[in-house]
C-alpha cells in the first residue's frame, strides 16, 4: 500500500520495481495487489493486456482499519493490553505514557 500511495497509479510491475534488491517475484505482488483490490483498498482497471492499480482508501482509513486488526486478532478487542503491551516492549517511561495520554486527549477533543 506504501507504494500504491506513492505512486497513487501504478501497475504490478511499477510496483515491482519500487522495491530495492532482492525484488519480490513479479507473481507475487499480483497476488498482494489483486488481494487488495477484492478487500477494497485499490481499484484495479484494465489498461491494454494488463492492470493499473489505483488508491481507493486514504492512507488513514487504511491505517484504522490495520489497527483494529491488530487489536482484535492479538489483543482480544482489549486497546489498553495493546497500550500495556507496547508500552513495556519499548520500554515506555511513565512520562512518555503521560504525553500520549495528552496526545490522546487533544485529538478527542478536536474531533468533538
């Protein structure tokens, strides 16, 4: 999706070679694009013998949904073991907790 962001049109072979050595197979990235396509983060369109891929989900829809995701499937639906679990992964000081309790807070707060 990173590279489909870029280059926000692109076929599987652009999108091949955005990637630096070794390049995943041609084959591959099809099978991750057309994937893409059928969960609806990328509008596939006929462009002569092959595809052109384009953005369908902005960048931070994409990101809630991969989000929600992880928190379901890993976390049982639970975002404080999520927030517990990066938290002592990284080490997180208590003062470091607190500003994203604060960050938290102001984004709340801007979206009321």
């Amino acid at each position: 999706m990173q590279i489909v962001w870029q280059l926000e049109k692109a076929s599987v072979r652009e999108v091949v070679a955005q990637f630096s050595n070794p390049k995943p197979a041609y084959t591959t990235v099809a099978t991750v694009m057309n994937t893409l396509e059928k969960k609806g983060f990328v509008n596939k369109i006929p462009a002569g013998k092959s595809h052109l891929f384009t953005v369908k989900i902005l960048k931070d829809d994409y990101s809630g949904f991969k989000a929600g995701a992880l928190v379901t499937n890993y976390f049982n639906g639970s975002f404080s073991r999520m927030a517990s679990f990066f938290a002592k992964d990284n080490k997180l000081s208590i003062q470091e907790l607190e500003e994203m309790i604060e960050i938290a807070k102001r984004q709340i707060e801007k979206e009321k």
